[in-house]
C-alpha cells in the first residue's frame, strides 16, 4: 500500500545553480547593479520576457511588490478604486491599499472565477483592475478585456500563481497592460521570496523600474528582451529621472540564479502538474459528494493543488469531512470554514466598507484546497483521491438522494 504522499516538500533546487551560486559566495557579487552588464537579475528579466514573449520584464522581491508597483506605475490619484475579486490571497487587497488606492471587491461564482455580470456593475467609477488567477483559475479575460477596454480601464494580472496557463494558446500575463508573478514556495518556481512583473509598455516599466530602487542612473543597465530596441525605455526612464520615489523593492543575485535554474524545469512542472490535476480530479468526481468545477474551454490550466467543492453537505459534514480526511493523511483546508484564512474576504478587515458578497461566500463555506504538487506520481494521486472519496463516504454514505 502506498502511503499518503508528503505535499509539502519542495523539489531540490537543480544542481545547474551550484557553480554560479559558488561564484557569488566567493565575489559576495549579490547586488543586481554592481557588474557592469549582465548581472543575474539582469539575465533573468531579458530570459523571462523572452518565454513569456513581452518586451520588458522587472524582477523585484514578491509577487506583492509586483503588484504594488503596477498600481504606482499607472500613476492613479490617492483613493482611486481598484476592483479585484473577492476570491483571492490577502495579500492583493494589501497591495492596493498599500498604493494608497480603496479595493472594490465583486462576487466570484461556484467555478473559483469572476462572476462577470457583477464586475460589470461595479465597474463604473474603478481606474483601474486587478485580475487575480487565483489557484491558477482564469476568469473570462475575453469578456474582461472587451469591458475595460471599452472604458479605458487598465487591467493588470495577478498571475502569481499562474505560471504556465495560457488562454487561447496566449501566455497568462500577457493579456493585461501588466502582469505580475510570485516565486514564493508554494508557486511553481521556489525562490523563497521574489516576484516579476512583465509588460509592453515602456512607459509604464520604466517608472517601475526606477520606483523598485534603481537610483541615480542604475536604470542603464535595464534592457528590452533580447533582439528589441531598447530606445523608447531609455527615454522613458529619462524621462521620469528624479521624479518619483525609490521603495526599494529589488531582487538579489542569489534569488535570480535559483530561479534561472528552474526556467528550464517549468515544461516539465506544468505537464506533470496537470496531468496529476486531471487525474485526480476525474477520479474524485467518482463520489457523489465531490465535484471540480470545469474550466473554461479557452484555458489551459498548470495546476499545483486542487479545488473541489463538497454538494449536499452541511456545515457540520463539512468539519466531519475534512476531520475525516486528516485522519486518512489528506490535509483539505475548506476556505471558508478554517479560521482566520487568509483567502476569506471577510478576515480582509483592514478595508474600510468592507462589503459582503453572498455568493463568494457560499462557495467559500465548501471549496476545498488540497496541495498536488507536480512531483507526485499517479499513484500517490490514487492515495490523495482514495482518501477524499473515503472521507466523504464516511459522513455522507455512498449514494446521494437527489431531488429531496
Ligand atoms: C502567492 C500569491 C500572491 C502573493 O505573492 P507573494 O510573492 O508572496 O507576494 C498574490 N496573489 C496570488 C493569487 C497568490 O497566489
């Protein structure tokens, strides 16, 4: 019998970091502008703009940065509002009242995706969209896009946790005026901490790039992907010289070199991810407990955990399920029912008016969170699968009465 797989190790930084890594302890060389040229972080920006196909890349130190950032770069007036749903990390409504803007939360439907008829209605007086991936979900960007182009509202990606999706063949981040990534842990490349945003728009990179910390002229040794014209940054950045603030936001040499290492890993991660996703995924649907919610035919998703949602269980089956659960070796945090998560709207108290969204909270009461990281083999999976269903079966018995 196979044991219940351990979720939470990280996979082993590839042995190709050793010699560059070596090389900075021996020169301490881990500030990204002391060379010359081609620093780490450097290499990282012109490599990971080149994979995601965007102009310009700027490396700082979250995902969270990123996003503060991307808020400072579109030069919005204090207070201006910013919608973002209401299913995501706590991170994200941190970011926007950090940029001294008021988040604007809409609902988010039973599939973990925005509920588009009512961003539309909250649309009106927002400057500005934040799009969170969350788990890796997209929400129609199709129907988002069209809405706030209509408007000129910009819109910037949170895809943090989204590395590897594409919709419509087209790169997740790509789709928005920005979008931002985390290398947190728990993502698909683990630096510990760090963070990238990605855009076309010189404009807009280049007071980022001053405002993450590159003071005096230390924005020289920014560059446009590899092969681009680097003449509409360098006039950008002149332009803004000495105009905005500097937060310090970078990234070291030692974090770029253990990322570098994994970009070539990422193929790699999103295949296994989602074929251990869909693997487990359709087995869980076996019980008539447990559903995962379809995604949108325009998404094709790189997955590292999975969501579902319990049908026909109370909020006492719901405690005795995860209970159940644990017992077999499966952690699943239900959203909504583990106190303080930081990905419940209402533990978000440091928004003023702090609305209430029904439906985001209905789904929040029974979607479940269960790691799946691409490492496991389908054999593992069959434990990870095995437990939920038996878990469910326990509280609920092994047949739904449908109808009553
Ligand atoms: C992890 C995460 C963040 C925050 O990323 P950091 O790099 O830790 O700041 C933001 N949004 C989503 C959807 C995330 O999953």
């Amino acid at each position: 019998m196979t044991l219940p797989p351990n979720v939470y190790d990280a996979e082993p930084i590839p042995e190709s970091a050793r010699a560059e890594i070596e090389r900075l302890l021996q020169t301490g060389d881990l500030f990204r502008y002391t060379a010359p040229e081609d620093a780490p972080v450097t290499l990282l920006e012109t490599e990971f703009a080149e994979m995601m196909g965007t102009r310009y890349a700027l490396a700082v130190s979250s995902c969270s940065a990123a996003l503060f950032l991307s808020l400072k770069a579109l030069d919005l007036p204090r207070d201006a509002k910013v919608l973002l749903p209401g299913f995501t990390f706590a991170a994200v409504p941190s970011a926007v009242v950090h940029a001294d803007c008021r988040p604007v939360l809409c609902e988010v439907g039973e599939n973990y995706r925005i509920d588009i008829a009512d961003f539309e209605s909250r649309l009106d007086d927002v400057q500005a969209v934040i799009i969170s991936h969350m788990r890796g979900h997209t929400s129609d960007m199709d129907r988002i896009m069209a809405l706030c182009d209509q408007r000129g509202i910009p819109v910037v990606e949170d895809a943090a946790h989204s590395l590897g999706t594409t919709w419509r063949g087209r790169n997740i981040g790509t789709i928005g005026q920005i979008g931002c990534f985390s290398f947190q842990s728990y993502k698909l490349v683990n630096a510990g901490e760090g963070g990238i945003l990605i855009t076309d728009d010189a404009d807009l990179v280049a007071r980022a790039i001053i405002m993450s910390g590159a003071y005096e002229h230390m924005w020289k040794k920014h560059k446009a992907r590899r092969g681009e014209n680097s003449d509409d940054l360098v006039q950008a950045l002149q332009r803004w010289q000495n105009q905005l603030p500097l937060y310090n936001l970078r990234l070291s040499n030692m974090s770029a070199t253990i990322i570098r290492a994994q970009l070539p890993e990422i193929p790699r991660r999103v295949r296994d991810g989602r074929r251990n996703h869909d693997h487990t995924a359709a087995r869980i649907e076996e019980s008539p407990w447990l559903t995962v919610p379809a995604k949108l035919p325009q998404e094709e998703r790189a997955p590292d955990s999975l969501q579902f949602n319990l049908v026909g269980l109370s909020d006492e089956n719901t405690l005795a399920f995860q209970a159940a659960a644990a017992r077999l070796g499966v952690k699943v945090q239900v959203f909504g029912m583990s106190t303080d998560n930081a990905r419940a709207f209402w533990n978000w108290q440091f928004i003023p008016d702090l609305p209430e969204l029904p439906a985001t909270r209905a789904m929040l009461m029974r979607a479940c969170d269960c790691r799946l990281p691409a490492r496991l083999t389908t054999s593992e999976c069959d434990v990870v699968a095995d437990a939920l269903i038996a878990a469910a079966q326990e509280v609920m018995g092994d047949t739904r009465a449908y109808g009553t």
